[in-house]
C-alpha cells in the first residue's frame, strides 16, 4: 500500500505558558503567584501570563497597565528573549531524536512527522509520552501534544485540555466526529469575519461545514473556503517541511488521463526535470537529493526522496534517479493523475562543498 495521508503520524508539541514557565522553572518563588512576563506601565504589553494570571483576564498582548487593574498581585517579569530562544532550541534538540521531519512554527511550537520514527515506538501517543517526559526531566518544562494523521487535527488536539495535555485523534470516524463538533472559530484561518460569514449562512461548526458542498464554501470564501470544507472532511495534506526542505526546486504537472507505466510516467518526468534545470541554471545552484511525489487517481499522495552523492544541476541527472524510485520504490497498482520531481538539499555553485565533491582533485590533501 501506498503512504497516503491517512496513515502519516503527526504531533504539534505547544510548551505550555512559555515564557512564565522558564521564568517559574528558573525561580521556584514564583510558583503558585500570578505571573506575566512583559513590558513595563504605560507603554508596555504582556507577551505572556501563567494560567493563574489567565483567571484573571491576564492575557497575551493586553497592556501592561490594564492587566495591573485586573490582577493587582500580578508579579511581572521582564523579558528574557535570548534565553528563552536557548531554551526552545533545547527543545527542539529533544524533538530531532524522534524524527528528522521537524517543523518549527514558533518560539516554542513545532510539527513532528514520526511516520517514520528515528527512535521510540511505532506508536505516535507513545512517542508524543516519551517526548513529554524527556522534556520535563531534562528541561522541567511541561508541553502539550496533538497527535493525528494530518497537521490541522494535530494543532486543534493539542490546544485542548492545556497545560500538559496530550491528545489523540485517530483516522476515520473519530476524526470525522471530532471535526464535527468542531467551532469554526477554532479551525486555523477562521477570523471574526469569516466566523461572521459563516455563521451567516447557518454554519457553526465542523457538522455544517462537512454538510456544506465545497463549491458554495468557494464562492462564499474563495480557495479559503475550499481548503476550510476539506480540512473539516479530515483532509489536510500539508507535509511536515523541515526548515532545510524547503530550500528546494520541483514542477509537477497533473495529467490529461491517468497514467500506469514507469515508461508512461517518464515520458512526462522530462520536461518537468528540464524546467527545474533551467531554475537551477538561472540560481546557479545544485541539489543534494531528488524529491518524487506521487497523486494517485484516488487522490491519495506519495513522496520519495533519494540523497545522491554528489550534488546535480542537469535534467538527466534527475531523471535517472527518478526512474529508479519509480521501479524500486513506487507501487503502480493504481492509475496516476499527478507527477511532481524536484531537488532539495540546494547549494549554490561555487560552496566549498559542491566543488569539493565536483572536482576532488582540486581539494588540497
Ligand atoms: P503561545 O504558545 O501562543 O502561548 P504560551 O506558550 O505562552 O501559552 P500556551 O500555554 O497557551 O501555549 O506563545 C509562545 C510564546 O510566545 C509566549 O510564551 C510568549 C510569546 N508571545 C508573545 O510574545 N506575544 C504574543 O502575543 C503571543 C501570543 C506569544
Ligand atoms: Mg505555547
């Protein structure tokens, strides 16, 4: 069977009140007070407060001044942003063991793809418990984990039942359900105007949203509304894109009619490949792997990735690996409606690296 979006793992780990938490960890005095981190009266806002000064009305992004009106026992902390950044990046250390599929999306926020874990079990709930626990015993921090087979039931899973929460929505039904009950306040990209949109037309949550057919959620909100009707219906294919993926190049291209063979496909992988040449040519940079991606007539999405030695720029280079994915590790069972090729890993001509690997004999011993 193919890798389909239904069968990846995905967690979105949230630290719990961030900067308050480092500042109480640092401080045990601080524990049991309402404490805020942020700037000073009168000009100064609250970057973040503990869930004891949330009861309060203390909040990010309120003025200092107000929260004090609110929570005259507030204890305000100033902000410590360099280390706080040496703490995420802690974090985020813990996090590379378990996949080197991570998304950092903030400060102290991050995707996991562990469909393929580097380590613990095969199991997303148990390696989101092994997480947690190496975060607190090596940090004393604690984190909040979402765990779903896409990145949208991740997020909205993790946010719920903080501070310390873990959460797991599985495939199917239960996601269905889950999405069902769902505000559409709380589906990521719904603002106050678009709640107010919808709502104006009787849509109040997931349950409405999947009743509603794609194309009147089209023409009420655009290709928003399209993508906000899929990921109500469980569909959300984004990937986890580390950082150094995304310095990359591909084309795709889908189809006229479905396609079955590895000949057929590459007849269609070369002009492709040569559109990403002339990019290459034109940035002067070479690539240090072959991406493959895959959209089967069932709309189910496969990608492979192949490292090559030695880093290329040329359209045959790209087709010769491509066609080795597409006879090793590419199961034809089903038509194809879509064929996407590219580089990732880019340097530019010219990095030590590149040459070094390009003309050996030039390296000096
Ligand atoms: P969040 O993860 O949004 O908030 P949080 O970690 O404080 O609380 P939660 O338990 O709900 O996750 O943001 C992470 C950090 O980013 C937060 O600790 C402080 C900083 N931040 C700001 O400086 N200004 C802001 O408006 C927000 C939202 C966050
Ligand atoms: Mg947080």
């Amino acid at each position: 069977m193919g890798e389909g979006a239904d069968t990846r793992k995905i967690l979105l780990l949230d630290l719990d009140h961030f900067f308050t938490q480092v500042e109480e960890r640092d401080d045990p005095r601080l524990r049991g007070q309402p404490v805020a981190v942020g700037g000073k009266p009168p000009r100064g806002v609250i970057a973040t407060a503990n869930y004891d000064a949330r009861r309060w009305g203390v909040h990010s992004a309120l003025s200092t001044s107000i929260a004090y009106q609110r929570c005259p026992s507030l204890v305000l902390m100033p902000p410590r942003m360099e280390h706080y950044k040496d703490v995420s990046r802690q974090v985020m250390e813990i996090l590379q063991r378990y996949s080197d599929q991570v998304e950092q999306v903030s400060i102290d926020e991050a995707y996991l793809d562990v469909t393929h874990p580097l380590k613990g079990p095969p199991s997303g709930t148990l390696i989101a418990k092994a997480i947690k626990a190496d975060v607190l015993s090596e940090l004393g921090l604690t984190i909040s984990v979402g765990v779903s087979y896409n990145k949208s039931i991740a997020k909205l899973c993790a946010g719920q039942g903080k501070p310390n929460a873990l959460n797991c929505v599985r495939p199917g039904a239960e996601a269905l359900a889950y999405l069902a009950k769902t505000a559409v306040e709380d589906f990521q990209g719904v603002g106050p105007v678009t709640a107010a949109k919808l709502r104006g037309m009787g849509i109040r949550n997931g349950k409405d949203l999947q009743n509603t057919p794609l194309e009147k959620l089209e023409q009420a909100l655009g290709k928003n509304g399209v993508d906000l009707g899929r990921v109500a219906r469980g569909i959300d294919e984004r990937p986890v894109t580390p950082e150094r993926d995304r310095k990359s190049v591909s084309n795709e291209t889908t189809f006229t009619r479905d396609l079955h063979t590895v000949d057929e496909l590459m007849h269609e992988v070369l002009p492709l490949a040569d559109a990403v040449e002339r990019h290459l040519t034109k940035i002067r940079s070479r690539g240090r792997g072959v991406q493959l991606k895959i959209k089967y007539a069932d709309h189910t999405i496969i990608t492979r990735r192949q490292t090559i030695a030695l880093p290329i720029n040329s359209a045959d280079a790209m087709c010769d690996v491509v066609e080795a994915l597409l006879r090793e590790r590419v199961p034809l069972d089903k038509p194809v409606r879509l064929i996407g090729v590219g580089v990732f890993d880019l340097q530019e001509d010219g990095v030590a690296g590149a040459q070094d690997a390009l003309f050996p004999q030039l390296v000096p011993a």
